[in-house]
C-alpha cells in the first residue's frame, strides 16, 4: 500500500496517477485533458466541469481552482473526500446566483508544495531559512513563477480557445484552498489583469507545518508592494478553528489589516471564520459557495 505524507495528509490534495478515472458527477459534465503539456512545469491532468446545457453558444465565466482531483468525486480521491464542486456550482447557477460559470480543476503534482508557495516571497525570508527552507520543503527549486507562466500562457489560452468563455478579468477568478489559497492570491497579485477575482480558504500562510512569524511575515513584505487595484478586483478569505485552521487566526488578521491600508472594504474583500471548521475538503465544499457569489457578483 503506498504510504501518504504527512505534509499531503496535513495541507491538501496528493498526486494522483493519470491512469485515475474520470470523476463522476450528478450535474453538468467533466472532460478530462490528459497530461496537458508544459514548458515551464511537468505535464498534468486538467478536468473542465461544464455546467448543465452547455453547448458552446453561450459564453461562460471561468473559475480556476487548484489540486484539481480533490473537487468533484471522493470516490476516487486519496482520502475518500471531495468538494464535490459540480453540484454547488450547479445549483447556484440554477438559482441565478452566478451566470453560467466552467470550472478548471487544475491537478496538483508531486511538487505541490513548490508550485503554490509564493516565489518572490523568498526574498524577504533570511538565509540561512531561505535556503534550508528551499531544499528542504520546495525540493530544491521554488517553481511558483513557471506554474503561474503555465497557467496564464498554457492553459487559459487554450481553455479560451476551446471553450466558450468570457477571457476577460472580470469574468475570470481563481480559487484554491491550503497552498491553493496562498497561490491564488499570488496569482492575483502577479497577473492583476488576467484575475479579477481570487478565493482562499483555509489560507496556509504558515509555509511550514509549524507556526511561525518568518513565513506569513515575508508575505505580507511583498504583498504590500503587489496587492491589485481594489476597484477592480475582489479577494475572499476564510478559515476554520480546528485542525491546522486552528494556525491561521493571528496570520488572517494581519493580512485583513494589510488589506483595509490598501483600499480594500466591504465591497471587495472579505475574510471570514468558521468556528468548528477542519482543514477538509468537506468543510471547504461546504463554505464554497459564499466566495463563488462574492467573485462572480462585480
């Protein structure tokens, strides 16, 4: 039996095998890309929920959301759990609290932990952390910057090629939770005009399995130089008290700070707890939703 991580087990979504089925789900439908090839990062599989009666007339909004194979079916996850991101997606959009909306669920890969920690905020981390930090937990070689460069030269294109979507910012956001949560806000703030919108639940601002101040802190250094326009964009944050949410607290209220000095209020920011929440998928299906409708609702 392959042994799980304790860091995939803690922080988020594992590796699969692309040889893994394709999810099954009760509302729209999944189609599976294949190892979608890269320059800049190591092939991995793409699953596009399109929302029921899709049929390529009319234009949707797009949401990109990271570890990809933890969003629509637990049946074929490593833990059993799942988003499952189609049905709520679905009935939102039945209940036209979000228009017709493709969701991109972007599989994770074994270097996970390297593809969504900030680049540029290594260098805010002293040495010598910055460097045992980089052979130690990104595997030698920080690679945030080529995920970004894969996603917003590789696969948007293609996406906007394929399907039919609005390309433009305010009909394209991107959600993750964990590290997702922290590599979507770097992705926000690296492409401000490809993003309008960015949800991170459960953000792990921690950077290690530890609480700490250097990690959040070099963060926040470079956010102050990075955040987006505020008239333009909307961010959302959240995050439970159990489990590793319990971490987030002190880090979450910082950042919501940062946040009101640059502009950001009620209109584009949010940032939100949920007493009792675990670092699950279970618990991030469940509070889905609310930053499905913040994003969508510009």
């Amino acid at each position: 039996m392959k042994t799980i991580p304790l860091f995939c087990l803690l922080v988020g979504g594992l590796y699969s095998q692309p040889a893994d089925p394709i999810p099954t789900v009760s509302a729209g439908r999944i189609e599976r890309w294949t190892q979608f090839k890269s320059q800049y990062v190591s092939a991995r599989n793409i699953d596009v929920w399109l929302p029921p009666g899709y049929d390529g007339k009319d234009r949707c909004s797009v949401v990109y959301m990271h570890d990809g194979q933890m969003l629509f079916d637990g049946r074929m996850t490593w833990n059993k759990k799942a988003w499952h991101l189609a049905e709520t997606v679905a009935a939102l959009i039945r209940e036209g609290k979000i228009p017709d909306t493709i969701i991109v669920g972007i599989w994770s890969s074994q270097q996970r932990h390297s593809e969504y920690f900030p680049e540029k905020a290594l260098e805010f981390v002293p040495e010598p952390m910055r460097s045992r930090f980089v052979k130690l937990v990104l595997s030698g070689k920080p690679q945030a910057d080529n995920y970004l460069h894969f996603l917003v030269e590789e696969l948007k294109p293609a996406i906007d090629r394929t399907y039919a979507t609005f390309p433009d910012r305010e009909h394209t956001a991107i959600i993750g939770s964990s590290m997702g949560g922290i590599i979507s806000l770097y992705t926000i703030c690296e492409y401000p005009k490809i993003f309008g919108g960015a949800g991170c639940l459960s953000t792990h601002w921690m950077g290690t399995m530890e609480k700490n101040a250097t990690f959040p802190l070099a963060t926040f250094n470079y956010l102050q130089g990075h955040l987006p326009e505020p008239k333009t964009h909307r961010i959302y944050f959240d995050h439970g008290t159990m489990t590793l949410d319990a971490l987030y607290a002190e880090s979450q209220a910082f950042a919501d700070v940062l946040f009101k000095e640059q502009g950001y209020g009620e209109q584009n920011y949010q940032s939100r707890t949920f007493p009792g929440d675990e670092h699950t998928e279970d618990a991030w299906g469940k509070r889905v939703s609310i930053p499905l409708v913040f994003l969508a609702n510009r």
